[in-house]
C-alpha cells in the first residue's frame, strides 16, 4: 500500500484528520479504506487516493483514534551549539532541560594550526554533548513508561549523546519523523508537536 513516486504530500494536525477525512469523502464520493499497521490507503469513488502514514505505528484502533491519543514522548533536540530535552503528555510539556555550549565554527587554516583547531573544535564537541547527555538523562533517565521518542537537530549529535550509557534504552524507542530544528530553545521545544502529533498525507491526483 505503498504511495507511488511523485504525489503531493500534506501534514494534517491530530486534531483536524477526522475533518479531513470528512473532507475527502465529500470530495471524492464513497471512500474505500484499507488499512496495514503501517499505512491506512483511501480510494474515493471518483479515483482520487490517498495514504496516510500512521504515526506511532503499529496502527491500533481507528485512525482518528489512534492519532490523537495523548501519549508520552520523550523529545530530544541536539546541535553542537545547544540541546533542549523534553517530555511530553498529549500536546503539555511536564518536564523539560534546555542548554547552550560554545563551539567553535570550522576554519579555513592549514597545516598545524589547523590540526589544533580541531582537536580543540573536538573538545568542545565532546562537552557540548556530555551537557546535552546530562539534559535527557535528567527529564527522561527515570521515566518508564515513554511510549516513543522523537529526535531533531543534528543526527550525529543526537547519536553521540545517545549513546551515553544512561541513555540507551531510549534508542529502541526512537521513531519517525526527524524533527526540524536550528536552535533547540525551550519556546522552539514547546511548538514540537506541531511536528509529531501530525498524519503525513500523500495524495493523487
């Protein structure tokens, strides 16, 4: 049930599926629905399709259900420059840790200067992650009952700061989608769910 290349995609708030799919049956006519654990495919009668990714998959209940049940995620938003840890219940943020470090941006220089330009840029990578470790295992070391994680930022960041030994049972819990973040401030950390409580949507025609 895969959606074939090239379709437009929207993102539809947990909130607003049941009208959308409301929406498509008015536009399409009568509405064939198959649904996989992963994927819930719409035939309108008129031949229009769509496919909706199920978010937190696998699929239980009925899609609106299922989208909009209050779950408890753990967010993790890592760049060299800063980090901000997060738990989430449904849409409120109940805990959250927030930082900044300093690291330097890369150089043009040569030779040894540029050698000792990055063991000092590596240094203070290094630090910057174990402050950002120091941040997650803080809101989420002791949480046991996440039902995911979602991450941002920097990819090798977050999976340097993962990698800390407090926090590898969250690694199994990460899933879709990579959040989008420049700068992982606590009002950027807030606005999260307008990123993962969402059904991603492609469409034909």
């Amino acid at each position: 049930m895969e959606a074939p290349a090239g379709v437009r995609t929207v993102t539809v708030a947990a909130g607003r599926l049941e009208r959308w799919l409301a929406g498509f049956a008015e536009r399409h006519g009568d509405t064939e629905t198959v649904a996989s654990p992963t994927v819930v495919a719409l035939t309108g009668a008129d031949g229009a399709r769509a496919w909706i990714d199920v978010p937190f998959a696998p699929l239980t209940g009925s899609l609106v259900e299922h989208v909009t049940r209050a779950r408890r995620i753990g967010v993790v938003l890592v760049r060299r420059g800063g980090h901000a840890a997060g738990l989430f219940e449904g849409e409120r943020l109940v805990a959250s840790k927030v930082g900044s470090s300093y690291v330097q941006g890369t150089t043009k220089a040569g030779g040894w200067s540029q050698q000792r330009y990055a063991r000092r840029r590596a240094n203070q990578s290094s630090a910057a992650f174990a402050d950002a470790a120091d941040a997650v295992a803080r809101v989420l070391g002791s949480v046991t009952d996440l039902d995911a994680v979602v991450a941002g930022g920097d990819r090798p960041a977050v999976k340097a700061v993962l990698a800390d030994p407090r926090l590898t049972r969250l690694e199994p819990l990460l899933t879709d989608p990579w959040l989008n973040v420049k700068d992982p401030k606590l009002r950027v950390l807030e606005t999260m769910p307008e990123q993962f409580r969402v059904a991603r949507i492609s469409l034909v025609p």
